[in-house]
C-alpha cells in the first residue's frame, strides 16, 4: 500500500503521471473541492468517483482561495490533503493553484470529472463554475459524470459541532435561517443586476506608509521610525463604485478630483469596467488624499496626514456637479449620497439630491477634517440612511439616550421610512417604519482595519433597501458584508459578490 505522502504531490507532478498511466491505457477520474470537514457523504462520493476508473485524483482548494467567509477553512491545506491521502481509493492529492478546478482540469485531461447530486442543476451554483468546469473536461474528451448518493454538508456539520460563532450569534443564525432562507436572502445580491446606479461622492486615495519605529530621536523628543513600503488603494467613492459593480451592471460615478496630483491614472486603472465615471476637476486643488503611518508589526496606525483643500466648498466643482445633477437624476433607480464632508456635497448640491432623485440613499461621515459638521441632519429628506452609532448621536448632540429612539426621531425629520445604524462589534440596528426595529449581532471578531467598512456596508444594504428587501435581511447582509470589509486592509479589494454569496450559504447551513 502507498504512503499517505507519497500520493499528496505537486498539481504538475500529478498531471505528469496522470499522462503516463492514460498512455498506459489507464481510465483517470478527477474529483475536485474544499473537503473541509470529511464526512461520510465525501466517503461515499470518492468510492463512486473510483469505481468510473483505475485512477483517482482529487484536487483541492488552497486555503487562500476558499470563499466560504471569515475562519474558513476550519482545516488547512495541508490537513485536509493528508486526510484525502489516507482513502483507499484515493490515488493522488494535489493543491490547485486557481480558485476553479478549470485550470486542474485542463492540466490533467481525466476520462471523468465527477461533482456531487448538489450540482446537476447548473442554476443553483451561484459562481456558475460547473458549466465551465464541464466545458473544460468535454474540451479534454473526457466527460463529467455526477454521483447520486447520501450527502451532507461539511459548512452544517461545523456550524453545528464546531461553530466560530460565540452560542448567541449562533442560534441567532438558527432563528434566522428559519425565518428567512438562503435562496431569499439571495435574491436581493441576485435582482441587484438589473439596477441602474448613481453614486455621488468624494475620491480619497488611501495611503499606507508601513514603518518600523527605531526610537526616540537624538535630538528632539519625538519619535523615530524607518520607512519601509507604501500601499495606496483607490477610496471613497471609487472604492464603493467598485462595490457596486460587482453586483451592478449600470454604475455611474460622479466625482471630484484635482488637478494637482489628480492620481486619475491610477483611479481609472483600479475601476471595474461596469462603471460609467464623470470626473469633475478642481483646479489648483489636490485629488484627496489620506496617508496613514503604520507600525508594520503589529499592524498599528501611528498617525496620518491629510492632502487636502482649505476650502469649505467649491464654487467651479459645485457649478458643475449641480449641471450633471439636473440632467441626470431622473433616470436612476438609486442614488447613493456619499458624504465625507469634504465640500463637494454643498448646499446646492444636497437641495438637488433630496428633491429630485427617485431613491435617495444617504450616508454621512464623521472625519478629522469635518470635526463633527457633517451630520445627517443637512439632508431634509432621504429614503434610506446608512451611519454609524456615534455619527448618530452627534447629530443628536446626546452620548447616553435610548439609540432606538434617537433613529426613529432622526428617520421621522428626514422623512426616512429605512435605516441602518452600523455598531461596530455590537453588529447593527435596523429600523422600518412599519415593521419596527430589528438588532443583527456582529458576524466576525477577527478585524485588521475598519478603514472602508462603512462604505462597503452603505452600498450593499442600498441595493437591498431599493428591493424592499425585508429590515432584517439588511441587517443581516450588512454584517456580512462588514465581516468582509474589515478582513482587509484599507479597499485593497472590493466586495466581490460570489464570495459573498458563498458566505451567507455557509453561515446559514
């Protein structure tokens, strides 16, 4: 019998051997997936995937590429290939390389590609992988066979004996799944497609200077440190129109930027092709930037510069804006008001959003540049609002009173029949005008950097809230989302649908 570690072998060395046993007129079946958690549906699964030929190799899914949510895989690469090495029936474990098995399944060419009941309805696969994974073993003249047995789920089995959620958050899940299953809660990421978008916001460029700190200095009383990278990712508002375009297909995008330093390039470089951008230049005015000083380990902010303009609002900017406004608003199904207080969104410009944008989505933020000026209150009106706690209470000039109240009275001056309020570790609170409130605990405690979260959740929940998607749902998705968003530094990478899809199946099994 061969040693569990001498069938665990590189993808190449694999497709290599693979060549030589087919030329030896050897049948070769190819299985692919996470096997997080091996159970006795897996068991069943490679047993009938064996019996289609003298060969099986099972590829998985590397750790870094599995988008089931924050904490998994439960096991790692390493372990779960050791577990797979040690079947009977199984012959060789590769690591794929890729996030599909497309590319294994080119390299290996196997007489059979073998996936569970789960996936004989190509529809119900929301990355849509099982159609190219077909293509792609067809193409190889093999064939995809799908076995018919007793199945489980390994994302139900750990949620259930080994769950990541402390007991509340998890019968919270429980409670909710019963009240609101996968496939409708879905179906809000899913009707988003068809949305056309307006987006109406600052640009901020968000600059990671990563340091080592050396000391105090010889001279002076201040500290030392040495420069060691520079990260910088697109923000703001093209942070969020890159949100919105993973689930949107008609995005536009209104925005400011300098003409000093406008990093244009480099913004256009970062936006997915589904955003329509309207850029409006600020002469003799520097493209936001906010530049953050690092202790590289551990991930610690020192302090941070801004590179910004003096000036409060902007006459020539504001013109402009207001022009496409005027022509535009009208023909969107939702416009999303985001608002960092930096001067592009002035008075003429918020009269223009509040009386002429079908669905209006606000969110207001609090910054060392605003200090506290820009409060969701300079909106008279919104359909939907997405803030903070403390954004929040500062509008209300109160720390200490009852929040659902504060949100039912700010939500009655704005008009506003909808409302997130963001909580941080606390998850959200939502608010219906007519269904009442609804608290939704956080989804995650494992946060590398809150910078973008906000945003990330306002342009989720805006497209549900546009769908009359349930409160609770919202809420839901929103903390989702959040556990996505603060998972990464600064918006490295935006929100990306299947993922996100992919987790709400996993925590809801």
């Amino acid at each position: 019998m061969i040693a569990p570690t001498q069938k665990i072998k590189s993808l190449e060395e694999v497709a290599d051997e693979v060549k030589a046993l087919r030329a030896a007129g050897k049948k070769t079946v190819h299985c692919h997936g996470v096997f997080d958690l091996l159970h006795i549906g897996h068991l069943r699964h490679l047993n009938g995937a064996r019996a289609l030929g003298e060969i099986l190799v099972v590829t998985i899914t590397p750790d870094h590429l599995v988008n089931k949510g924050p904490g998994r895989p439960a096991f790692t690469e390493t372990l779960r290939a050791e577990a797979l090495a040690m079947l009977e029936c199984v012959d060789f474990v590769a690591i794929n390389h890729w996030p599909t098995a497309i590319e294994a399944i080119k390299l290996l060419r196997p007489d059979f590609y073998v996936k569970g009941s789960d996936y004989i309805d190509a529809a119900k696969d929301i990355s849509g992988g099982i159609i190219e994974e077909q293509e792609a073993v067809e193409a190889g003249g093999g064939k995809i066979v799908f076995t018919e047995d007793i199945t489980f789920s390994s994302s139900n089995l750990l949620n259930r004996h080994f769950p990541s959620f402390p007991k509340e958050v998890s019968e919270y899940l429980a409670a909710f799944s019963v009240r609101h299953p996968t496939d409708e809660v879905l179906s809000y990421l899913k009707g988003a497609k068809d949305l056309k978008v307006l987006l109406v916001g600052e640009t901020i460029i968000d600059e990671y200077e990563y340091c080592e700190t050396m000391g105090k200095s010889g001279k002076e009383p201040i500290l030392a440190a040495r420069h060691l990278r520079t990260e910088r990712s697109a923000g703001g508002s093209v942070a969020v129109a890159n949100h919105l375009a993973s689930f949107c297909d008609n995005v536009h995008l209104l925005t400011f930027l300098g003409t000093t330093n406008s990093h244009e390039e480099f913004i256009r470089s970062g936006l997915n092709p589904k955003i329509s951008p309207t850029f409006l230049y600020l002469e003799d005015e520097p493209t936001i930037v906010k530049r953050r000083f690092v202790e590289q380990y551990p991930f610690q902010k020192m302090f941070e510069v801004y590179v910004i303009s003096e000036k409060e609002t902007h006459e020539t900017g504001s013109n402009l804006l207001c022009m496409e406004l005027e022509k535009t608003l009208g023909d969107y199904d939702l416009v999303l008001a985001l608002d960092y207080g930096h001067g592009m969104l002035d008075p003429r410009a918020v009269q223009l959003l509040t009386s002429k944008a079908p669905f209006l989505a606000v969110n207001t933020q609090v910054n060392a540049h605003n200090r506290g000026f820009n409060t969701i209150s300079k909106y008279p009106r919104a359909d939907y609002i997405c803030i903070s706690e403390n954004e929040i209470r500062l509008d209300c000039r109160t720390r200490q009173q009852d929040l659902r109240h504060l949100t039912g009275m700010v939500a009655e001056k704005l008009g506003c029949t909808r409302a997130t309020v963001t909580r941080g570790q606390q998850g959200c609170l939502c608010y219906d005008k007519e269904a009442g409130f609804f608290e939704v605990p956080a989804f995650t405690t494992h946060i590398v950097d809150r910078v973008g979260a906000g945003d990330a959740v306002f342009a989720v929940t805006a497209m549900c809230v546009v769908q009359k998607a349930p409160m609770e749902i919202v809420g839901f998705t929103a903390n989702v989302v959040g556990a996505h968003a603060v998972s990464v530094v600064a918006n490295q990478r935006p929100v990306d649908r299947i993922p996100l899809m992919k987790h709400i199946e996993t925590i809801l099994k």
